[in-house]
C-alpha cells in the first residue's frame, strides 16, 4: 500500500522512533549517514571495530541528544555481529534499518595482489555484507519488515578506476547481484533491501588521491559535474531508499555518481 500522504509528503521521510544500525559508523560515509538518520529522528547504531571513534562520533552533538550509541563490531566476525544484533534489539525493542556501509579497498595490479589481500577485501566487502544483512533480516523478519541499504560503488558497475583495484571492483560487483538476490528472497518478509553507489567521495578511503592535486583533477576531469563528493551529496540517495516513499523500491542501486556512469 501506498505510503505518501501527497499534502504532507515529506513525512514519509521521518524516521521518529526506529532503530537504525550504520557499519562502518565511526568515519567518512557511515558517520555522516548516521548523522542523517539521527536529524530524520532515528535512534542510530554506529557499529564499527574502531571503537573509540564509534564512541567519540556517537557522543558528537549533531548525533548526540541520546539518540546515537556506539557498539563494537567487526563485520567479519559472524559471532559478535550477531550478539550485537540481539542487544540491540534487546536495548531497543526493534530493528528498522540496516547501512551495510563498513568497507576497505586496497590498490594493486591484479597480478601482484596478495591473495590474503583479495580474501581481507571480500572478507569486509561482500562477506560482511550478507552477514550482517542476515543476522538483521532474521530480527525484522519475526518483527514483519525491515529497510536494509549496501553500499557499492561506481565501481560495482565500472572495471576503470585510475588504478587497478580488482577486489574492490570485485566485491563491489558482487554488492550488486547480493543486494538483488536478498531483496526477492526477503521481499514476502517486508524487507526492502537497497544499494547507494557512490562515486569518489571525500573520506579517508580515498586519502592517497586526495593528498595529489594532480590525482584530484584527474578524477574531477572523469566527473560530468566536476568535481569529487562530499559525504554529505551521499545521504540523501540512503534517506530516500530507507523511507516510506521508497515503498516500492526494492532490489535497486542507487547510483550518486555526478554522471559518471552516464558517460
Ligand atoms: N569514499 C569513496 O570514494 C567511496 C566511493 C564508493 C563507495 N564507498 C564505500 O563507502 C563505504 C564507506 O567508506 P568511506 O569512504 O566512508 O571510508 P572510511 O574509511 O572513511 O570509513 C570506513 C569505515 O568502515 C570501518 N570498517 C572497516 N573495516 C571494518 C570491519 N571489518 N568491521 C567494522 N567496521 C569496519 C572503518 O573503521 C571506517 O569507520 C565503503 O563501503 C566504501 O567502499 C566509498
């Protein structure tokens, strides 16, 4: 059923009362995503292994007013993902929202990777991913639904970065088809599940391009709009697929990518 009032459509954007978990929580993105979610009235969960920034990022004032808290968790860690899952359901009574957002990326010719690299890449990328989206699915599913957001990239649908990047590429790829398959098998639970893709964004992820000026205006020149992201161009997309206006949208990505795919 339609979710829109169309006198007071932005209210379907409210997220007043629910619980929403970020991964990845304590930095770039999923701080500011978390943020988001927090000014649309959600309680937020940043999840993430370092855990003093979770901590120092749960206590910021834009997060703060007792709707932000911090939880240890390293999502290659199947164990201690689901015991963070049953507290905070425990804490909280629900689960609303999951952002798949926790992600590494390390640069090197395809021919030269490491493959415990390759294993570290797919371990946090992909293999996170689909376990924190079913150690969530299994609370929303005995609570009747849920919204669960991944976050590719560009490079989920791209091969051409400026340099080889092969298992983020990879893992990014699969983010895709994972997002796809879990949101037909969840669909008749009431779980919507969602991708945002990203282009270059200004986070420590990407600190080595940022530091070279010339790297930067190399990646602005690949833009159509001219220039790289901020965090803050990122949420929206995220606020949008978790909402009641996305009722409908389901098995989606989302890319927010200054044009760059349309190229
Ligand atoms: N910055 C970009 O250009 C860009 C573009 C497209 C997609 N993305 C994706 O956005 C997401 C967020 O990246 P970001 O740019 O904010 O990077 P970031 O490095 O600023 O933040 C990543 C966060 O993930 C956490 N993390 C890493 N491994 C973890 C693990 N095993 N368990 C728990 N937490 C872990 C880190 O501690 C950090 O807080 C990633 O999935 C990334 O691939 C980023």
């Amino acid at each position: 059923m339609a979710e829109v009032d169309l006198k007071d459509p932005l209210a379907a954007f409210r997220l007043d009362g629910e619980v929403a978990v970020v991964t990845g929580g304590a930095n770039g993105l999923g701080r500011a995503i978390g943020t988001a979610l927090a000014g649309a009235g959600a309680i937020v969960v940043l999840a993430d292994h370092e855990t003093a920034a979770a901590r120092a990022a749960a206590e910021d004032s834009a997060l703060g007013r007792g709707r932000a808290e911090a939880r240890a968790m390293d999502v290659t860690d199947e164990a201690t993902i689901a015991h963070v899952f049953e507290a905070v359901v425990a804490a909280h009574g629900r689960l609303d929202i999951l952002i798949n957002n926790a992600g590494i990326a390390l640069r090197r010719p395809a021919v030269e990777l490491e493959l415990d690299d390759w294993h570290r890449v797919m371990d946090v990328n992909l293999t996170g991913v689909f376990l924190c989206a079913r150690h969530a699915a299994r609370h929303m599913i005995a609570a009747g639904g849920g919204r669960i957001v991944n976050m590719a990239s560009i490079m989920s649908f791209s091969g051409g970065g400026l340099y080889p990047n092969i298992s983020y590429q990879s893992s990014k790829g699969a983010v895709l088809n994972l997002t796809r398959a879990l949101a037909v098998e969840w669909a008749p639970h009431n779980i919507r599940v969602n991708a945002v893709a990203p282009t270059w964004t200004r986070t420590r992820l990407i600190s080595g391009f940022l530091e070279q000026p010339d790297v930067v205006a190399a990646l602005e020149a690949m833009m159509p709009l001219g220039r790289l992201a901020d965090p803050e161009d990122i949420v929206g997309a995220v606020l949008f697929l978790v909402s009641r206006a996305a009722a409908m949208v389901t098995g989606h990505t989302l890319p927010v990518d200054g044009g760059f795919l349309a190229q």
